[in-house]
C-alpha cells in the first residue's frame, strides 16, 4: 500500500504549533506534500528540518514569510528535482519532485489570483507554463503523483456558494476549463474517481472570515492528479477535518501497489 497525503500548512511553524507534525507522523504516510510553508531553512527547527522516520526535502520561496513547497520521504528518494525551469515562479518555491524508481511525487502550489489583478494575471502565467510540463510528464510513462493546492475549484460541486463565486479568483472560467484540460490530457482526479458525487466532505479550505468553517462553507482546492495505471490503484480517499492545523484540511490517498 502507498499512502499519500498532500497538506497546505498555511505556515509551517504555526502548524507545528498546533499539532500537525504528531498528526502527520501517526498517518503511516509513505510521501507527505507540503505547501506554502512560509519560511527558509534558517527559519525551521530541527524536528522541521528532519521529522523522525522521514527524508525531508524543501524548495523555499526567496522572501521571507511565503510560498514555499515541501516533501517529507519514507524511503529516500533516487532524485529529487526542485524547480519547474522558470526563473519567475522558483523564486517563489512552488515545485518540488522526488523520483522512486518508476515512481515520481510532485509536491505544488499554485499561485492564488485572489489579492490583486496582478498576481491572477501570474496565476494565469504560471497555469500556461505548467500545462506543457504536465502534457510531458503524462507521456513519460512513469507512475506520477501531483499533490497541490490547486487554487481551483473545478466543478460547481467543488464549492458550496459556487452561484456567487463565477467572477472571483479561484471560480472563474479559464481556471476551470484549465483543470478540464488537464483531465482531457490523461491525468486523473484521484479523489473525484473515488467520491464522484462528494459535495461537502470533499472540501479542504475554508474562508477565516466569518463562519466559513463552522458553517462548512468551504472549497475542493487540493486534489491529487495522477497517471491512469495509479488511478487504477487508487483504493481510499480521506479529508481529515478532526483537527485544525490550517486553514486547508489533510487529504490522504491509500494507492494499492
């Protein structure tokens, strides 16, 4: 069994802080993806740098306080590849991939368009160069795992207020038919092949505004797309909600090898 759990930590140290490492470390996870851990290597304690039982691999955004990608490996990787080639969004640190064998782990982070014009018109960019490297990946033939917060929720399902959402960040149509794209080129939503009809226990963000979490007035943000023969394998699809460590929830992914 491959068990895989992406979660956006919304702060790495403020996750700690309210328990995600004791959580992660008793998920028998095999590959943990972690995004947007907001700090530099400088900025991590030992047990972030180096969780017990796992090779832990970081690709830091060059400011402070943002971005950032992580991966922790039960086994150690062959290669690990930190980087997408773009100069632009490596500064921010959105990509991180370990290669096991046939087997590839890719821990992403979407830009979030939601702040200003400006950086959705960066989200739009960063979506235009990664669709080719995506269309590469599916024909290498290897087995992939993409783990992300996508900052997209694709269908009308995805989100709980989609009727008022069409014209934000996040909703909006080329976003949508983006992630249409990406399924039409091979990859697959392993968790919406698992729960097709899922509404509400498919969320993993919700809003710190108001009573979006006590309400479950959230968004499907963080998916795993992976290569048809993994989709295949896919077995059990879990959002954790029993614990709060962000304002994204952990969506974990049993994988039967």
């Amino acid at each position: 069994m491959l068990r895989i759990i992406t979660l956006n930590l919304n702060g790495i140290r403020s996750a700690w802080r309210k328990g995600a490492h004791q959580w992660l470390a008793a998920q028998s996870a095999d590959v943990v993806c972690l995004q947007e851990l907001k700090a530099q290597l400088p900025d991590l304690s030992e047990d972030m740098r180096q969780p017990e039982g796992f090779h832990a691999f970081y690709h830091c955004a060059e400011k402070k306080g943002y971005s950032g990608v992580g991966l922790w490996c039960r086994e150690e990787p062959d290669d690990v590849v930190e980087g997408i080639g773009e100069r632009e969004f490596d500064a921010e640190g959105r990509y991180l991939r370990a290669d096991f064998g046939n087997l590839s782990v890719i821990s992403l982070y979407v830009p979030s368009g939601s702040s200003s014009p400006e950086r959705q018109e960066a989200k739009f960019r960063f979506l235009d160069l990664l669709f080719p490297h995506l269309v590469a990946l599916r024909a290498s033939g290897r087995n992939i795992v993409i783990c992300a917060d996508w900052n997209i929720a694709h269908q009308e399902i995805d989100l709980k207020n989609w009727r008022s959402n069409q014209k934000n960040s996040g909703f909006l149509p080329e976003e949508r038919a983006w992630v249409g794209r990406a399924l039409e080129a091979g990859w697959v939503d392993a968790f919406r092949k698992l729960h097709p009809e899922a509404t509400e226990t498919a969320y993993t963000w919700w809003s710190n505004r108001g009573q979006a979490w006590a309400k479950n007035v959230g968004w499907r943000l963080d998916y795993q797309l992976v290569t048809p023969s993994l989709a295949e394998k896919a077995v059990e699809a879990r959002v954790f909600k029993d614990q709060r460590f962000s304002d994204h929830a952990p969506l974990s992914i049993d994988y039967s090898l």
